[in-house]
C-alpha cells in the first residue's frame, strides 16, 4: 500500500509541496518563491504558467529530496491561496491575462458601485462575504470588460474561470478537469452559500457567463488523476480546500467553537461553527469551511490582509532586517516600541473594518524611534490585527476562546506568539507540525482514498510544540491596544479620491 501523501501548497509568495507520512510527519518539504508582480499602486499580480511550473518543480523535487518512488503516493492534496483569479482559453490552456491576486484593489470602483446600487447586501445575505476587492467576481468582471475580445470568448464558451486549485487540477489532469471545491468556491462572491450553488442573480450583475464557471465538489473527493506524463504514475489528486480552510481541517478543528489563526502573508482567523452559516454583524465573514462525508459545513472569519508580508516588506523594501527570523532578535533588543505604531495596510484594511482605501501608516515617531522600534512595532501590528478579530468573533459566536491554536511560517517567531497571548490575554498552542494547511490538505485527499479512516484517527495526530501563556497586566494591555485603534484610525480612508 501506498506509503504517503503529497500536498501542494499554492500560496500567495511561494508554491511549496510536502510529503507527509501517516502520522502526520513530515517526510520531505520543497518550496519555490516567485514573482510578485505590483504593475500600478495597489495592483497585485502574479504569472499563471510560472504557478503552475513553480508548483511542479517543487513537486518534482520533493518526491526526490524524499527519495521515494511516485507510485509510494497514495494521492495529492491541493490548497491554494485563495481568490486569486485565473482565465484562460480552453483550447490553447493559456491565460488570457496575468492572475489578478486577492490583494489587488484595482475593483475597488466596482465594488464602490454595487454598494451604491444596494447590491451589496445582497451579496452579503446570499454568499456570506462583505462586497470587497479582495473576492473573485469582480476580478473576472475586470478581465472580460478589459481584455480585448475576451467578453464575446467567453460568451462562445471558449473561455474558463478558476482560482489556483482549479488552475492546478486543469493543468495537472489528462482529461483536463475543470472542477473547484466548496470552500473555494465561496470566496468567489459568486457562490450561494446556502443554496450550494453560482447564483445567477449575481452572475447576471457582473456580467459573467455560467459557463465559464468550475463544478463544485466536496473538498475530500477524486476529482481526477494526475497526466502519466508529469510524475510516471497517475497519482490520484483527492483534496481540494482553499488554504485558510485546510489548515482549520489540519488543526484538527472539527467541532463548532474550535477556531485557528494562520501567519502567513496574511493572517487569517477561522472559527469552526458546524453546519450553521452565522451570520456576523461585526465585518467578520460567513464562509464554507469544507464539504465532507456529504454535507457543508461552515466557518467565520476575520481576514487580515497583511501580516508575514509585513515582515517581508522590512526585508525587501526598508531593508532593515536580512530575513524574517531576525525581526525576532531585532524587536527583543528594545523594550517596547518607544511608542511607535506600524499599521501595515498596504493594500487596504480587511476585517473588521474593510476599508479598501486605507494605507500603510507609521505613527508616533519621535526623534529616538529606531529600527528595532520599527520592527517591533511591525510584529505587534500583527497581534493587535488579531486581537480586532478576535473580539468581533467572540462577539458574532457568542463563545469566549478558551485558547488560540495558531500556524504559518510567521507563528514561528516566539516574541510575536508571546505578545500575541499578553495582547488578547487568552493562551496560544503552537502545534509541532506549523504547515497546517499543507496537512490539511493532506488530511482531506487520505480521507478520500482510505489513507485515513475518519477524522478521530487524525485527531490523534495534534500534538503541541509551545504553549504560550498571557503575562502582561490589563492595564497595559488595554492602554496598548487603545494606541492601536487610535493608529489604525489614521490610516483609514488615506487613498480615497
Ligand atoms: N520567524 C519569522 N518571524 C516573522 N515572520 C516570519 C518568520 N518566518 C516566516 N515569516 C513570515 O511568514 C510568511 C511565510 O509564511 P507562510 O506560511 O509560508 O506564508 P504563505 O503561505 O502566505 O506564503 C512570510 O511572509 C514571512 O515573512
Ligand atoms: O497565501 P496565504 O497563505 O497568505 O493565504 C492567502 C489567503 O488564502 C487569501 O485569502
């Protein structure tokens, strides 16, 4: 019997791939960065051919670093990042334009108008999703108003929408499957959440012909085999979940309650909330956790647009630190942040406060503020984004959080989980294995083929690796915090006309 299971990891600044065991373990790793494109202020694309060729190298790679034959794979899981929107020609498989990524603003304006048409609340009812930049639909709205030609294609049924999972599983598949799963599909703001299906009410005020639309599968399901042209073997390609969602199925968050925080490039919080969608009434969004074992299940979340990236951007842009790990030993050397204030809303603000026109700020800047402030600062905007979620979910849930299971590459830094326990004064476990989502994925393609029996054998497999306790008085707490909303305050509405 097949020993392993691979999981592709599209993610928003690389595409990895992980070879995990049955326990759980990771065997071997394999990770490819690529290339950012920012073509105007506030844009954000990425080439679709170098995706899927990153992909495939890591996937390659892998098995090799892993030193595993191909046929030891029982199947693939995929996850993605998600919203990021690809079109391309069905008969040449080439994209007709580059990726438009979820942190692109470029249909801010779009958005602008369904909301001063009313639309907006619409959406909200039928998809769950706050009207935002950041979701597919008005992305494909973009491409076929903009791109020569492509409206009238797409009309003739020649042209298809997908998010990377999609993507990936046409190009991966010798039948070319053009399918998505639920959860993917509900970041699209296209998808009925209740209904599970395209509403065409909102297809029709976008403008987007069905047919240029994926099925929807449940998220643990063979959707297809891989072409016997890329790894020799076809290797069943069995989980599709969109990377937020998979790494709240990899934390083992099966019950309603059981909630996640992901530090990636972004950071995103989910609570399991069963088989009800809850609506929230505080920004946070109503959203498809999985379809497994035949029914949907749901999940709200508080999406933060910038957090790893945050750290990135002291990287590569100021150029102040030479990795992320030494943001750690830079924000230890000071005490504090000496005041400062670093709100890092570089492509807007998302939950809860959804302000596609805020911009990055500093504030509090006094003639002693150094790097170390800087980058301490920058860490701690990641927490206190997390503590404006957190409150807003406690409040939709009505469930105070016991403690908050966290993961991503940024989960890392043990400063940053500290201060992130002292600033919501609630504890954080950090599990061993932080690539949540890559096992979530996992998780969901050996359900489908029998690699696992059912979710409380994996449950077993959550084990932690640091616990993280609150130690800072309230006071404190609360007076930073009070900075904080004061901060973001200033960075909200920057770029409107
Ligand atoms: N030790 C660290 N401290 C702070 N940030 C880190 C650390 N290690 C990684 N990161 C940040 O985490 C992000 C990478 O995490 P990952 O989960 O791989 O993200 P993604 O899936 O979004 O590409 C990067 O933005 C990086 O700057
Ligand atoms: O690339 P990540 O891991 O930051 O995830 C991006 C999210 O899926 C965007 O919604």
């Amino acid at each position: 019997m097949a020993k392993y299971i691979m999981a592709f990891d599209q993610g928003t600044t690389s595409s990895r791939a992980i070879i995990f065991d049955h326990s759980g373990k990771i065997i071997a790793s394999l990770n490819k960065e690529f290339k950012q494109i920012y073509p105007k202020p506030g844009w954000v694309e990425h080439d679709p051919m170098e995706i899927w060729e990153s992909q495939i190298e890591v996937a390659k790679g892998v098995i090799e670093k892993a030193g595993i034959d191909p046929g030891d794979i029982a199947a693939i899981g995929i996850t993605n990042q998600r919203e990021t929107t690809v079109v391309w020609d069905k008969n040449t498989g080439k994209p007709i334009y580059n990726a438009i990524v979820w942190q692109c603003r470029r249909t801010a304006p779009i958005c602008d108008e369904l909301k001063n048409k009313g639309f907006d609340k619409k959406i909200r009812e039928k998809t769950g999703l706050v009207v935002d930049a950041y979701f597919s639909g008005t992305k494909v709205k973009w491409i076929l108003d903009n791109v020569e030609g492509a409206r009238e294609k797409a009309e003739k049924g020649e042209l298809l929408f997908g998010n990377i999972d999609t993507w990936l599983i046409w190009n991966l598949t010798s039948g070319k499957v053009h399918v998505t799963d639920y959860s993917n599909a509900s970041r699209t703001m296209l998808f009925n959440i209740h209904e599970l299906k395209w509403d065409k009410e909102i297809l029709a005020e976008l403008n987007i012909p069905e047919q240029m639309l994926p099925e929807v599968k449940p998220s643990s399901y063979v959707y297809g085999y891989t072409d016997k042209n890329i790894f020799g073997v076809e290797i069943p390609i069995a989980g599709d979940a969109g990377d937020q969602q998979a790494a709240l199925f990899g934390q083992a968050c099966f019950k309603p309650g059981m909630a996640k925080n992901t530090y990636g490039t972004g950071c995103f919080m989910l609570m399991n909330t069963g088989e009800k969608a809850v609506p929230s009434n505080t920004g946070l969004l109503t959203t498809i956790a999985w379809g497994i074992d035949g029914k949907v299940e749901y999940a709200l979340e508080g999406s933060i647009f910038i957090a790893g990236a945050a750290i990135q951007w002291l990287r590569d842009e100021l150029r102040i630190i030479d990795n992320s790990p030494q943001s750690e030993e830079y924000a230890l050397k000071v005490e504090d942040t000496n005041g400062v204030y670093v709100v890092p809303a570089f492509v807007g603000l998302g939950a809860p406060y959804w302000d596609m026109y805020a911009r990055g700020t500093i504030v509090g800047l006094t003639r002693g503020a150094k790097r170390e402030h800087i980058i301490r600062a920058t860490l701690e905007s990641i927490a206190y984004q997390t503590r404006d979620v957190l409150e807003a979910m406690q409040e939709d849930s009505g469930i105070k959080l016991q403690a908050l299971k966290v993961d991503g590459g940024a989960s890392a830094n043990n400063f940053l989980m500290q201060f992130q326990s002292d600033i919501l004064g609630v504890p954080v476990d950090r599990p061993q294995v932080i690539e949540t989502t890559a096992l979530g994925a996992s998780y969901l393609a050996g359900l489908a083929v029998g690699f696992w029996n059912n979710k409380e054998e994996i449950e077993k497999n959550w084990n932690v690796d640091k616990h993280f306790e609150p130690a800072m008085d309230n006071e404190k707490r609360e007076k930073l915090y009070k900075g904080w909303k004061k901060a973001v305050e200033r960075a909200m509405k920057w770029a409107e006309e």
